[in-house]
C-alpha cells in the first residue's frame, strides 16, 4: 500500500537513514530498519512497510507486510522516530470504536527487555496491534 508521506517525515527518515551504516534492503528499498525480530522491518521513504526473513526459504528476500505487520510496525516507528507525520498511516478511530480491553486502550504490552536499556520492553499489543482500540 502506498499512501506517500508528508516531506518532514520523509526528511526526518533521511536524517535517521544519514546517522546509520544502512543495510542491503535500506539501500536497495529506500528504507529505514524500524524494528527486528525474526525478520526485519522496514517502513521505506513512499510509505510502505517490508518485511525481510531471517530464516526460511526467502531469506533476504523483502515482502509487503500484511495489514496487521502493517500496523504493528508503523506503531513502532511513530514511537521510535518521533515523527508527528507519521500519523498519515494511522488509521482514524471510528465511532463506533471501545479502548481495547488487552491494554487498556495504550496500544502497548510489556514484553521481552529492552536490548539498548537492559529495562522491561514494550511491544504493539497482541489485541489491537497498536492502535489502543477495537471496531
Ligand atoms: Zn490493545
């Protein structure tokens, strides 16, 4: 899915791409490594998000994330960059929407540890997969 991202995204994710030795699939995509487990997951600079196997038959090879990946990897990347724009990508709550009971509508969870602060590790929750609600 391509939505196109406003120019002071795309600068901030140049700026984070300039701070960086990038990878093959940064380079090759024009891309920024949001988050990695098990594969890597990438959100390039026209607004897509790419998925790269670790393992398996298609190491290395980038994919469309689903729209669930989707979602859980932009939730990570406006948490990460810190790029109000970002909020393009973000679906708009309907109406009709609850606060998700799994996270009581904060779109987080606690899990694993932080690698970079040895402290608790948050991800997108399991039930609304970032958004903190449901339809
Ligand atoms: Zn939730």
């Amino acid at each position: 899915m391509r939505r196109g991202l406003p120019e002071e995204v795309v600068a901030g994710l140049r700026a984070v791409r300039d701070a960086r030795e990038l990878d093959e699939v940064e380079c090759g995509h024009d891309a920024v490594l949001v988050t990695a487990f098990l594969s890597g997951w990438y959100l390039t600079l026209d607004g897509r998000v790419l998925t790269v196997s670790f393992f398996g038959e298609d190491v290395g090879v980038p994919v469309e994330a689903s729209p669930v990946q989707r979602r859980r990897v932009v939730a990570i990347a406006r948490r990460r960059f810190e790029l109000p724009g970002l909020d393009v990508l973000w679906p708009v709550r309907g109406d009709g929407a609850s606060d998700c009971v799994v996270c009581d509508g904060s779109g987080w969870q606690v899990g694993g540890t932080d690698v970079g602060s040895g402290e608790p590790g948050e991800m997108p929750c399991r039930g609304c997969h970032g958004l903190g609600w449901t339809d």
